[in-house]
C-alpha cells in the first residue's frame, strides 16, 4: 500500500467559487423553509381609513376597539362585533375565518381581511 | 474531478438560486368598496411602487365619475334641462359607450336610471337609516326622466346634455369594469404579465398566479355566503357579477335591490345573479346589468353583439335555477 506523505492541497479558483455557490444554494433553502413556515397561519388585517390598524394571527382572540366600531377574534374567527352605522351591515356579515371572505363597513371605512394561503387555492370571489 | 463536481454543482444552483416569484397585494376603500390588486413579481419595491401609483389612478377616477359634487357627472346633472356641459374626453367615452352598450341591451342597461337610485335610497346607500319606499306617483315621476335617448352628445365640442330637467345619470354600472381597465393598462405599462385585480368582486386577471397556474376565481352563491356557485380557471379575462344580495333592503318580509329595470322603474325580479366573462371588464360590467335586466331569455339578443360567457341564477317560487353558456365548461376547475 503506498501512503502519500506530505501531501500539500493548494486552492485553486474553483474551490473559492464553489464555496460562494453552496453558500448561495444554502441561502436559498432558508428562504424556501422561512416562507413556508411564514404562510402556514390565517393573518387578520384591520383597516380604517386606509391604515392598518391591527394584524396578528387569527389564532389569537382579541377585541380591537376602533373609532365608531368593535372587532372580534375569537375560536379562529373574526366578526364585527359592534358598529355605529345606520344598517350593520358589517355586524350582520357575520364571522368570518377564510382570506376570500371580507368585512366591510362604508359609513365608518372599515374592512377586515385575513391573508394567508387559501383552502381549495381560491385567488379570488366574483359577487 | 473537481471541475466535473463544480461544474455539477454550478448547474443545480444556477437551476435554484432564481430570485422567487411572490405574490404581493395592496387593497384599499375605494369607489365604496374594497379595491384589491395581487401582482406576481420578484422585486418587492418595484411591485409596492406600482401598487401605490396604481392605486392614486384608481382614487382619481373615483373623483371624477364619483358623487362628489366636484365630480364631472355631478356637474352634467346639475345641468340637467339647462344646458350641455363640456367634460373630458374620459367621462365623454365612458358616456358614450354606456349609449352604445344602452342600444345593443334595448335600453336594460340605462345610465338614466340615477332618479330611480335616489329615490329608492341607493345613491347615498351606506348613509341611509331608513329605507322607505316611494310611493306608485313618485316612480311614475321618476321614469319619466328615465331614457338613455334623452342624452345628446356633441363629438365636437365634447358636451353632455341631459334634455329633462332633473334627469341624472349614474356611471356606478359602468365605472367599476372601466378602472379595473385602467388598472390593467398601468400594470401591463410596467411590465407586470401576471396580475389580479379585484374591485368590490368585479375581477380582471391575467397570466397566472404565483403557482405558475390560472387564476382560481370562484362565483359567489347568491344565497349562502359560505358557498360558491362555481370555481373557474381564468386567465386574461374579466369575470363580473351583479345580484341582488349585496345592496339591498327589506321592507314587510320582500327584498328589494339596486338593479333598475328602466322600463318599469323597480328593482328586478325573478333573476338573483348574473355572471358575465368578457375580455373587457366595461362591458362585463354594463352587461351584468343589462343582461340582470332582459334575463335568461333574452340573453341570446345581446351575445349576437357581444362575445362573452355567463351564469344566471333564477328564482322561482324558492327554487333556484342556473343557466350557463355553452363556452363555460371550458373555464371550469377540473376536481
């Protein structure tokens, strides 16, 4: 059996690029593991006048007390609890727990939305 | 050796270390509805960038068909009987072309019907506490200010007159499906090939989604909210629905809606939901009405003028019936 002795390795160009294409590789498959994580829960989003004014999970009950109106998340859900508007629409809207389904409230310029990603893959609703 | 490892391992990185396509979205209360656009893209700046400019073109076209007294529609109404008023060749086509949709329906979509809107209490819908129904003269009243004939345009100088003092026109038919257009436009000026834009459930999508698949856009069931009708695969078209379910009121146990038949001036019956697939969402738009208005019978009128798919959902004594067009299998999500 011959032994090699003394063996020097020298690095060459390709050692350096390959170094910076696994480390690329790796990069990528944290943000292929970080979105997936990121996608897996139901987001509520409360909007008045345009501005976000609450987002967090829609697994973490909440009443978020707005001008003129109240919303609710509670069990998965969310609703319009309360509104000063004339024909509460938006409270008889019910509760909602999927991203197509929306609350709206015009007098008051509330809408309530969840994100994330869809059961049956619905992009959107015609109605 | 390690020129063919490198070489190989060059290759599967190259293959994955594509940035990947996300799906980034914005909505907004606008044209009072929610007013949403997704759009497929690799760049998160340029995509909220062009959102956020899409959006101001969007509140512009609010003000200018809106019922803002500084809004040009307002200002041809408050004219009415006195005098032609010049607008802009924006308000000047979308006027024109409700004319012509106007013709190709036999009057079922009539921008003419504002008086009937306000006296039913649909103009100021959200704001209104008490529905009340006008009595049998004040809708005599009304339609006789109702007719899409009695608006004279004048090419050259770019003028709109309403010849019946107290005639008003309402665009709200129409200028949904036009801003989703001019969304499209916007979208498409900046290299966006994939994209969804839903206004208040009127919807244009083009290409595909983030999944590299059609657009997955379902039809609402017009009596159970947790229901669809349907779920079709789309991709560069415009799907629009009007039904009786989303403004409306109820007066001793009966329903009453927003959707006009110009002849009678009272809200539809017998149809709940019309579904139209057109390439252009103005005309999606002004034909779900119209098309709301004739029925399933007449259907067949206004598909010798225009090409496009539908749904309509009937209701007879409880009993809900749906006619399809024949083209619409084609667009159906196979399960």
């Amino acid at each position: 059996m011959e032994v090699r002795k003394n063996f020097v390795y020298k690095k060459t160009i390709f050692d350096y690029i390959l170094i910076f294409f696994l480390l690329i590789l790796a990069s990528y498959s944290f943000q292929l593991l970080f979105y997936s994580f990121k996608n897996d829960n139901y987001v509520v989003e409360v909007y008045q006048d345009n501005k976000i004014v609450y987002r967090d999970f829609l697994s973490k009950d909440n009443l978020i007390h707005l001008r003129n109106a109240v919303v609710e998340v509670k069990n998965n859900k969310v609703r319009m609890k309360e509104s000063s508007c004339p024909y509460k629409f938006c409270v008889n809207t019910g509760w909602i727990d999927k991203p197509y389904k929306q609350i709206v409230c015009v007098p008051n310029k509330i809408y309530v939305k969840i994100s994330g990603k869809t059961t049956q893959g619905v992009d959107g609703v015609s109605y | 050796m390690k020129k063919q490892v490198f070489l190989f391992l060059f290759l599967l990185v190259f293959l994955f270390s594509c940035k990947k396509q996300q799906e980034y979205s914005e909505t907004r209360f606008l044209m009072d509805t929610i007013c949403e656009i997704k759009v497929v893209s690799d760049n998160e700046k340029f995509a909220k960038k062009v959102l956020d400019e899409t959006f101001k073109e969007v509140e512009r076209i609010d003000k200018v068909f809106g019922y803002s007294k500084d809004s040009e529609v307002e200002k041809i109404n408050s004219f009415s009987g006195v005098k032609p008023v010049v607008v802009s060749s924006e308000v000047f086509s979308l006027i024109k072309k409700s004319i012509e949709i106007s013709e190709n329906t036999d009057g079922a979509f009539d921008i003419t019907v504002g008086v009937l809107s306000d006296i039913w209490g649909f103009k100021k819908f959200s704001q209104e506490k008490n529905f009340v129904l006008p009595k049998k003269e004040e809708i005599k009243k009304a339609l006789s200010l109702v007719g899409y004939k009695n608006i004279k345009l004048d090419e050259k100088k770019q003028s709109v007159f309403l010849t019946k003092r107290r005639m008003e026109i309402d665009l709200g038919g129409i200028a949904k499906g036009y801003s989703i257009m001019r969304t499209k436009e916007i979208l498409e000026k900046n290299n966006f090939r994939n994209f969804l834009i839903n206004f208040g459930g009127d919807i244009y999508v083009k290409g595909k989604n983030k999944d590299g698949k059609p657009w997955k856009v379902a039809v609402q069931h017009p009596r159970n909210k947790n229901e669809f009708l349907t779920i079709l695969n789309l991709t560069d078209i415009s799907i629009v629905t009007s039904g009786d379910y989303e403004r409306y009121f109820v007066v001793d146990g009966e329903r009453y809606h927003h959707i006009f038949d110009p002849k009678t001036g009272y809200p539809k019956n017998g149809i709940v939901s019309v579904t139209i697939l057109h390439s252009d969402s103005t005309i999606a738009d002004a034909l779900s009405t119209g098309i709301f208005v004739l029925g399933e019978k007449k259907v067949r009128d206004v598909l010798k003028k225009y090409n496009f798919e539908y749904i309509i959902v009937k209701e007879e004594n409880g009993v809900l019936k749906t006619f399809v067009s024949p083209g619409l299998k084609n667009f159906v999500k196979s399960e």
